[in-house]
C-alpha cells in the first residue's frame, strides 16, 4: 500500500513537471506518436520529397519554355523513378538494421548459452556504470539472469544500444514512402492535366506551395516542432529548390537558343 502511494505521487509529479514544461510534453507526446503510428513518418517525408521534386522538374520545364506534354512526360517519369528509389532505399535500410540486429541477438543468445559466466559478469558491468553497489548490485544481476528474456533484452539495450522490433515490416514502409510520394507528386501536375486551363504554371505553384506548407506542418505529428514552422520550413525548402531549378532551366534554354 505503502509502495503504491508513492507510485501515485511520482506520477502527480511527473504530471504536474509535464505541465509545466510544454517541450517536455511535447517530447513525451511525441514518443507516443512514434508507438501509435510507426508509418506516419514514412508519410510525411515521403510527401514532402514528391511535391519538392515533382515541382522543381515542372518549375525546371517551365524556365525552360518546354511544352505542357513534356512537363507532363518529365512530371510522371520523376515521380515513378524517384518514388521507386525512395521506396526501395527505404526498405533496403530498414531491412539491413532489422537483420543486423537479428544476427545480433542470436549472436547474444549462443554467449548467454555458451559463455554464462563472462555474460553475468557484462550484466554486473552494466549495473555498476548505472551506480549500483553492495547488495543492491547482486539483486538487480540475479533478477536479470533469471529470466533469458530480461537478459537478452538488456544486453542488446544497455550494451549493443540495438532495438529489435519484432513486428517491424520493411515492405511496408516502403509502399507508405513511395504511395505518399506519388500521391503528393502528382498535385503540381494537375494544372498540366487540365487541357487548355490558363495560368497553369502558376496555379501549380498555387497547389504546390499549399502541398507543401500543409505536408510540412504534418511534421508535428513525427518531431516536435510547431505546425506553423514545419510549414513555413517546407515551403521555404521547396521555393528554393523550385526557384533555383526554374532558374536553370531558364539560362540553359536562353544558351542553347
């Protein structure tokens, strides 16, 4: 009963700290983000890269007084070959970490069943850089060797610094990447898509810098920045990239004329 109060009381304070401190809040929103929405990240940067690139090619053709059919033919090509890369770097990184720390953890299976003793003594290591001693020290070093799994995950937590997932899906992670890219990559392209529509470079910079400012404030649902700054950030981020690419395009087509 004892232990329960003050259970209780700590959490009274680690609310009433969390309160107090909006960033810390914000932190520990944020690391419950990451438990409840583990493709929500794919997403968002996937988004952002479609319409940055997607744009920066139209932005590019445009300086380059390409015609609508070649912005479109430029447009489409981007966003499957840039699309595909990303998905597929996605899932090849996720894959290599998700099987080195499985060779990892086998690794640490075969030295906690082959090497007991030298095991017992890195878990006591363990105990003692976090400040245990005396009694204190043996009792935590019992209670972890007791259960294979407590000590498994402790050696890959405190001394390898690895965090197996084992419902990760690298596939999955991909096809969120790549959808989010293609589906935000294609919104500066529909004014090109409209046949005979008006003003069709600028309202892609209308479409396009809305994606991109709406995209980036999603940023708040993975970091803790503000969505007012994720926004401005991303849409400042993409006019350059656009800016810089129309530019280019520009000097090149008045050079080859």
């Amino acid at each position: 009963m004892e232990n329960e109060t003050k259970i209780n009381e700590a959490l009274e304070k680690k609310e009433k700290f969390l309160a107090e401190n909006k960033k810390y809040r914000q932190q520990e929103d944020l690391y419950h983000h990451h438990l409840t929405g583990k493709y929500v990240g794919d997403l968002v940067y996937g988004a952002n890269d479609g319409i940055i690139t997607t744009f920066s090619v139209i932005a590019g053709a445009a300086g380059a007084a390409l015609s609508p059919i070649v912005v479109i033919i430029l447009g489409f090509a981007n966003i499957l070959a840039d699309g595909l890369s990303m998905g597929a770097s996605n899932y090849l990184g996720r894959k290599s970490e998700r099987d080195y720390a499985q060779t990892q953890k086998e690794k640490e299976i075969w030295e906690i069943e082959n090497l007991r003793d030298i095991e017992v003594e890195e878990i006591r290591e363990i105990y003692l850089k976090k400040g245990f001693s005396g009694e204190t020290l043996e009792r935590a070093v019992n209670a972890t060797i007791a259960d294979k799994n407590v000590w498994l995950e402790t050696m890959m937590r405190d001394e390898l610094n690895i965090f197996l997932d084992e419902d990760e899906k690298p596939l999955k992670h991909a096809l969120a990447t790549f959808s989010a890219f293609v589906i935000a990559g294609l919104l500066p392209l529909i004014p090109f898509l409209i046949p005979n529509l008006p003003y069709r470079l600028e309202l892609s910079t209308l479409i396009g810098g809305l994606a991109l400012f709406t995209v980036g404030a999603s940023r708040s649902l993975v970091t803790a920045v503000t969505w007012v700054r994720g926004g401005l950030e991303m849409l400042l981020i993409g006019s350059f990239a656009a800016a810089a690419a129309f530019f280019v395009g520009n000097i090149l087509e008045r050079l080859v004329n």
